[in-house]
C-alpha cells in the first residue's frame, strides 16, 4: 500500500513538473493534479498494455519509441477527463508525456 500512495505522489509531482516546464499544460490546484495522477495511473494499468500490444509492430519499427506517443495520447485523455487539467494539444501532451516520464524513470533508479 505505501509503495501505491508513493507511485501516485511521484506521478502527480511529475505531473506537476510537466506543468512548470511545459506551456500549454495547466493545472487549477493540488486536487486536479492528485486527480490527474490517480486516473494517469489507472489508465497506465488498464489500457496502455492493450494499445502497447495493438501496436506492437509500429513499436518494434520505431525501438520503442511509439509508446511515448500512447503516453500522450493517454495523458491527453486524462485532461479530457478531469477539470482543472488542460493540456493545449496532442504534441504537448506527448512532451508532458516525456518528462513525466523522465521524471518517474529517475525517481525509479533512485527509490532502488
């Protein structure tokens, strides 16, 4: 259980980090962005193996670099979703997509 509540307070300072760096992605307050990570997560649990595996050829082409673009999409979704989490564009979405992703991959080799 700590490790979850973990996993979702990284995910929603990443979130919070995409938002400082990046124009184009706002947040109205603290409850959109723990909003924000809680559903990022779950959608991260339950579909994004589904779209990884449906898109497995295009993934193999491009080393692996098409799940950056399930990550936005997935991320842009998420800001249809929730009020008080705007994100401008889909190409934002995905660039929020790679710092969070950044983020969460550093924390990751520093937590192990």
């Amino acid at each position: 259980m700590t490790s979850f509540l973990l996993r979702w307070l990284f995910n929603a300072v990443a979130i919070l980090l995409a938002a400082y760096l990046i124009p184009g992605i706002e947040v109205s307050g603290p409850l959109a962005i723990l909003a924000a990570a809680a559903l990022l997560g779950i959608l991260n649990a339950l579909i994004r193996p589904l779209f990884i595996l449906l898109t497995l050829p295009i993934n193999i082409i491009t080393l692996g670099l098409f799940t950056l673009i399930i990550n936005g999409f997935l991320l842009w979704m998420v800001s249809s979703l929730i009020k008080g989490f705007f994100i401008q564009g889909f190409w934002v979405a995905v660039l929020g997509a790679l710092v969070i992703s950044l983020f969460n991959g550093l924390i990751n080799r520093l937590i192990k």
